[in-house]
C-alpha cells in the first residue's frame, strides 16, 4: 500500500441500458451481472491493496448515497462524497480532489468508474502501480489505454505519440483523443496502434485542481468555495451548511466530462501521458458487452440462474427466480426480472435506452429508471 | 334444439405443445388462450342451442375429471364420462355412443374436441344442423371437411369424392382420408378439391357400436361388458362397482384413433359423407396456430397481457402478471407464466413437444406436462 494513494470510485450512473435489472433504485453499480458480486463492490475488492479500506473514496449523488454505504459496509462513512446531482465526471473528480488534498496535499488520485470489468486483476494491479509511479515522479496527467480487442465503435480512443521516458516501455505521450468512432475509423485506429480509453485516470489532485483553474474556471471557482466553507476540511458525512453550500456551488458548474473539460486541452499541450495495459478490460456498457464477459457453452449461449435451449444459439439468458426456456432463438438476450421481462435482439443492446424512454413515454414509467 | 341430438365434448387431451401455459393439471382445454373462456368453455357454449345442458356431455381421463366439473358447473354431473385411462378416440367415442343409445336408441351424436377454435359461430351451427340432418336421414357417417385456408401440413385431408345426394350442394361422399401430408402434396390437395378434416364427427350412436362390432370387434366386446354391468342404464356418476369394471375393460382394448378404427375402413365401403363447411376453424394446434388467429398490430405482432415492442415483428407474446418488452425479435413467441417462460422461434412451435421431453430428462419436471 501506498500513503500518498487514494483511490475514488466515481459511481453516479443510472445504467439504463440494464434494464429491466437495473432500475431507479438500483443502478448499474449495483448489479451482480457478471459474478455474485456486484460491479462496485468487485471495484472497490480490486483497488483495496492499493489504498486500504482508509483511502478509498466512493463519488455518488445524493439519492444513491445511502444504498452505497450499505453495499460498502467497510468503507468508513467520511469516504462517500455525495453531489446534489449528477453534472458528469468534472465536477465529481474536481470534488474528489479538494477532499484528496485536504487530507493529503500532494496525494496520487486513481480515478475508477464503479461499473467497469477486469480480468486480471494481477496485471491490473500492477498497471495501476505503474500510473501511480509515473504519476508521482513526472507530476503528469496519466490515463490507462487497453490494447483492443475488437473495434468497438462505444468506446474512446487514444491515439499514442511518443514514447516517454525510454525505461518503462508502456507509457506514451497521448497525441489525440477520438471518441465513438465509425466502424471503419476504428478498425484504422486498432492497425495504427491506438488504444481504448479506460475511463481510469491517475494524477494528483493538486495538480488536477490546477489544470481546473486553468481550463474550467467556473469548476474550479465553485470548489474553491466549498473549501472556503469546509475551511479546508473533509467534506465527508458534511453538515448541512456546507451541503448547502455544495447545492448552491453545484448549480452553478458546467455539465462536462473530464476527457472535454481538461484531458483533451492538456493533451494537445502535450501534458498527458497514457499507460498502454491489457488486463482484459471491459466498461460493461450493455447486454451485448455482459455477453461477450461471460463464458459460453458449445453452442455459444451464456447465462446465470435456472436456464434450458434447444436449438438456440449465442443468446444471453439472465434468469432469477423462474425457469428460463430457449428454443430455436439466436442473438437473443432474454432478461427476467420478478415485475418485468426482456426479450430482445442482443445486436440491438444499444436501444435498450430508447426503449426505457418508449416505456416512460407510454405509461409504463413505474417500471424503468428515471 | 333437437331432442334427438346429444354433443359429445371430447377433453382428455394434454396439450404439450401448449407448454408453459399447459401443465398437468392446467390441460390444453381448460386454457384461456384466445378468449377469456377457456377452450372448452367456448366449445360447450357453441354447441349449447343444439343439445341444451341435458343432452351435452364430455368424456375424459379420469385426473381430469373434477377440473372439468368446475370448469362447466352447469352441466350435470351425470353428463360426465370419465374413462380410467387415455386409450386414443375409439374407445372414448365407443363409451359415449354406449351412452347415449342407453339415453335415446336411435339418437346422433355430435363429437367435437375440447380444444378447437371457431370463428363464425352462426355458420358453424348451420353446418352441424345440416350433418345432423344427414346423419339422422340416411344413418351415415358424417364428417365436418373444412375448406383450407393454406397448406397446413400438421392436418389430415379428406379426399372427396361423388357429390351426394344432389340437393345439397356442400355433402360428398369421402373418397379417401390423407394424414399429415407433404407441404407439397397439401398443396396439391388443396388444389384438387381437398378438405380439413376437423375431427367433428356426427353419425347415430347405434351405427357406431355396429360398425365397432364389425371393424374392432375387442372394442365392441369392451362396451358390451359394461353394457352388461350397467345393465343398460347410464354411465355418468357410475358406482365403484361400475368403475371397476370399466377399468378393467379398458384395460383390453386397443389404443386407437377413430380416424383408424372406424372411418378410414367405413370411407374405402363408401360409407361416410363429408360435410363442406367453411365456418374459420383450427385445432389450436401450437403457438403458431395461436398468431395466427389472435388480431395483429401493423408490425404483426399479437399479444396479450401487459406487453411492449420496439422494432419487433410477427411475434406472439402470451403475459400474465408481468410487464413483457420486446425489442427488435422477429418471428418470437413469449410465453410467460409465474414459474417458467418460454422464448422461442415461432417456427419451431412444434418442437415445445420435445422441448418439454428435455425438461424432464434433465431434472425439470415440476415444471412440465406429464
């Protein structure tokens, strides 16, 4: 373990595309999709040789803060930050990073969505060890770019520039990044040797904090009053002042991810370094993607609970309490829930998005996620 | 109504192809798959203005027995015939024809199965009245020959022949009966004049027991066994005494259909007529049976329950207590009951037979038709 690492799992989404599973009081994180676990609670198993129970931080928003804390019941209460609402990642990393230097100035940050999936968790720990180092050593912004697959056309790219450094061979300047590209794009991107971009970021929150005030004043404008109201203090388990003070501040920022609001600037200023890794990576986007995680029997169906085909063929079964019977179906995910049911072409997992708004469209709000 | 004519409502059957909605004490005819009477409800109900509650009767296994009696209050518990064990339609039709000539000698009998669907019910009853008519004149053996709409292969055709009698333009003489054809020779069937034969029958119970005397003479030793038991009277809530002797009767007699017993071998003597009536009737054979005659939205879809689409066509979703959503499936029956589901290609509706033998060779009979 390192003292000067912490380690913040960001975990506001809504995980729509999970539906029927998901739903408004329970989100993606939430779900055990892929093992008994659930996402976040393999996240937060998967970093805690790396920060302990003490230095690992979870970001929510406020109305999934207390399902959190029961599903970390380790985690001591201070180490959940709750937003007044959601306004991408930021905001909820600019957050974080006050807090990471109120309790430690010149502290490494690795920055990990809660709803991802790895494989080796051996090669990841050690990925991240390395972001760390160089993260430390060089005072860089350091991101963590797998080497694909497949050319998946939801992800973002890293396009690689120069090697850094010359010891480590994995680490290289970021010459670009291109995010959801077409199928043709992406299959140039994987021959010219880019990488996805994993969303996991390791930096120091100072120096997060500067890059703020340099590209997002009004981000960095806004925690600069939180500090004042905390008075550099933790902003865990705050009072109701300074949550007060955390709505007004919060409503005033601008609703923007991390890679528009300060990776891609401080890239194309050459400030950015990525880490190519392969420990298997996933972000776990959608039914196809959780098909793809899970293994497959000879005629290529995968699934969990009490399922039986016949003659069907690479479908995706997620059954719970009831029997679940394929025949003759193909590309299917069939999602069973006790008030609800999916059946849907698995190519099409996407839509599920569209499909919650047909639902809240047509009446059937009660049932999906808002 | 005629006082010389008795409906003989034939339910013994299981109707595996109907599963998850079909379980052992859920058979074919007591499910609410195109209405919100079950099947032998609408059965009972279409055939009421011709024999009343007094002269309609049903004939079944006995495990079906009580089921049935609460499914038709109405109908007096005498009208019930249970037979100790499924023994094809031979035997069933022989027990009833026993009754109904100890109830009125030279009555008809109408033989309709529990589990057919009809669509106009005004034509369906003058067709009836029209075999009743013959059946009663010229003590022949008549046959309900439906005009095709389409060559099914899963039925059997009646080959006409000589148009009889001449006034009546819809009766033919049947040439030769033709099981389960070739899509090819269903269409060469059609083409030639062929017909659907519905498996309603109507011919005098006593020309039945003389031509079983003649053609299946272990049969017509059977009856008269229980003839001698019941010394003439009637069969409906028959005494242990009775019931043992039926039981051991059934136990000799062949199983067999009536199509084989009886008509084929009277068909090639040149004496069984075919009605020609076109009233829209199926045999509710399996899911796809049920599309086809449940009404479809403008992608093809038909359901019933709480249910959603989202570029999903020509597909059947059968709900119950839960929201069912599909998304871009195509030619997808859902069958959703509170223990199992069932997803399929609507295709392959003919294979939930060996789809229910898989469930219970591998464990999951609690769950199926046996």
């Amino acid at each position: 373990m390192n003292p000067k690492c912490y380690s913040v799992i960001i975990a506001g989404g809504k995980g729509t595309r999970f539906w029927p599973l998901s739903r408004s009081q329970r989100p993606k994180q939430l779900l055990k999709i892929l093992s008994r676990k659930s996402l976040i609670v393999e996240t937060a198993d998967r970093i805690m040789t790396l920060s302990g129970l003490e230095r690992t931080m979870v970001v929510t928003v406020a109305d999934q803060l207390s399902a959190l804390r029961k599903e970390l019941p380790k985690l001591p209460r201070g180490n959940f930050l709750a937003e007044p609402q959601g306004k991408n990642t930021a905001p909820c990393i600019g957050l974080a990073a006050l807090e990471v230097v109120a309790r430690s100035p010149d502290a490494v940050m690795v920055i990990l969505p809660a709803d991802h999936w790895v494989k080796d968790i051996h090669a990841f720990r050690k990925s991240i060890g390395s972001a760390v180092d160089l993260a430390m050593r060089h005072d860089t912004l350091v991101t963590i770019g797998i080497r694909p697959d497949y050319p998946e056309t939801g992800y973002g790219y890293i396009v690689k520039g120069r090697l850094f450094g010359g010891k480590s061979g994995a680490a290289y300047q970021v010459k670009r990044f291109t995010e959801k590209p077409s199928i043709s794009v992406a299959q140039r991107l994987i021959r010219q040797g880019s990488l996805w971009n994993s969303g996991i970021f390791v930096w120091k929150a100072s120096l997060l904090l500067e890059l703020l005030q340099r590209y997002q004043p009004k981000i960095a404008q806004a925690l600069e009053q939180i500090k004042t109201a905390t008075r550099g203090k933790s902003l865990g388990a705050p009072s109701p002042q300074i949550r007060n003070v955390v709505a007004r501040e919060y409503k005033k920022v601008p609703n923007i991810s991390i890679d528009y609001a300060v990776l891609e600037k401080a890239g194309s200023e050459g400030k950015v370094l990525t880490l190519e890794a392969d420990f298997g990576w996933s972000d776990v986007g959608s039914w196809d993607a959780v098909y793809r995680m899970l293994p497959h029997d000879q005629n290529g169906n995968a699934g969990n609970g009490k399922w039986l085909a016949r003659g069907a063929k690479n479908s995706l079964i997620h059954a719970e309490d009831r029997l679940v019977v394929l025949l003759g179906v193909e590309d299917t995910v069939v999602v069973d829930t006790p008030d609800a049911l999916l059946v849907g072409n698995i190519k099409r997992s996407q839509e599920v998005r569209e499909l919650v708004e047909d639902l809240n469209n047509k009446g059937y709000g009660a049932y999906t996620v808002k």
